[in-house]
C-alpha cells in the first residue's frame, strides 16, 4: 500500500523551506515505507519555487524523484508573477487551501514542519 504524504509550505524563510524539502527526501528515500508525497506551496513559500531561487536545483531534484509540487494560482498572481517564473514541472492549483483540502479527502496525511 502507497502511504500519502502533503507538505504545506506557506512560508519565505530559507530555513523553513530547506526542511521541508529535507522532510519530504528523507521520507522518500525512508526504504520501510512506499510513498506519495506531495509539496504544497502558498504565502512566502513561493520564494522557494522560482526558478531563480536558491532552492531550485533542490526542487527540480524532487521533481525528477517524483515529488509533486502544487503551487497556488491565488498566490502567484498575488505576486505578480505567472507561471513563467516557477520552476518546470511545478503544477498551478486553483488554491492552496482547495489542494489541501482535495489531498487530505484522497487519504494524503498533511504535514507542516
């Protein structure tokens, strides 16, 4: 059995977004468990996904393991910004809170670090 696996990442720090990475490939790389894991990203952890940032090679890496990350559309237009400005493979979400949502009614356990 797959086990499911949200991340909610809502804050800029660099910090904060460097564990939640860290979290989600340690789970992935957690050989006594068969996981999903999904990131998903509003508020300041935008910072985190644009493909300029300093987290973008990690995020690209998570990426290409399978992760998926969900960025909220509400957020990104917020900012000004489109998707454009995310890293590829980054998937716009009508909202964070209705990913969320969408993600924990599939079985998905949600996790803020």
């Amino acid at each position: 059995m797959t086990e499911k696996t949200v991340f909610h990442l809502p804050e800029g720090e660099n910090d904060y977004g460097k564990r939640v990475f860290r979290n989600a490939a340690n789970l992935l790389a957690d050989t006594t468990i068969d996981s999903a894991v999904a990131i998903v990203v509003n508020g300041g952890g935008l910072d985190h996904v644009r493909a300029d940032a300093p987290t973008a090679d990690r995020v690209r890496q998570l990426l290409d393991d399978g992760v998926e990350v969900c960025v909220c559309r509400n957020t990104l237009e917020g900012a000004d910004s489109d998707a454009g400005d995310l890293v590829d493979g980054a998937r716009l979400v009508s909202s964070a809170m209705a990913e969320l949502t969408r993600k924990q009614d599939d079985g998905y356990a949600y996790i803020r670090p």
